[in-house]
C-alpha cells in the first residue's frame, strides 16, 4: 500500500506562484510513476504533469513553461512548483503513484488539495 498526503495549496493572485508537496509512505518503491493531476468544477480530472522512475517528466501543453515537477527521493516527497498561475488553474490537485503492471495499473491518489486563483 502506498499512501499519498498533498499540501501546499490556497489562495493565490494571478501571476502568483505556489509550491505543492506530495508526501509518500508505504510501499513507495513499487511506484513507477509519479505525478499531479487536477479537477477542476464541473470538468474531468486531468494530468498535469508527471515523473517517472528514471526521472523523465511530462508536462500538459497549458502548463508547460510554468509548471515544474520534481522529487526528493531522500525525503520521499514530490513537490510542484506553479508559476505565473492564471484564473483557469483553479482546481483541486491531486498526487498520484502509479505501479505498472501487465495486468493493469494501480493507481493510488491522495486526497487532494485546492488551488484558487484570483484578485
């Protein structure tokens, strides 16, 4: 099991920065992805931005440029720098592990933090 706790978000002005963090426990080694996704009202919930176990990252084209996904594996912790945040980044984000396998993904998520952007 692996077990996912967000913090960092709020409320923030557009043009404004924020710092998410991710701490992971559990069966943390089993993860070959990690990544954060956002929901926002009324919408599906989307990826973000993820990192994978060799350290890759992939990136949505609205955030790229301002989005910055990494980890402190010393610290069990991934982290997501937001930069230059716009009104259409709110949302609550969500950290997710997944562990791949041919009988299909485990996804594990936590329970998410919210991001408000706005004057």
């Amino acid at each position: 099991q692996v077990q996912l706790v967000e913090s960092g978000g709020g409320l923030v002005q557009p043009g404004g920065s924020l710092r998410l963090s991710c701490a992971a426990s559990g069966s943390i080694f089993t993860l070959n992805v990690m990544g954060w996704y956002r929901q926002a009202p009324g919408s599906k919930r989307e990826l973000v931005a993820d990192i994978i176990s060799g350290g890759g990252t992939n990136y949505a084209d609205s955030v790229k440029g301002r989005f910055t996904i990494s980890r402190d594996t010393a610290k069990n912790t991934m982290y997501l720098q937001m930069n230059s945040l716009k009104p259409e980044d709110t949302a609550v984000y969500y950290c997710n592990g997944r562990r791949l396998l041919r009988a299909g993904d485990i996804n594990y998520w936590g329970k998410g933090t919210l991001v408000t952007v706005s004057s």
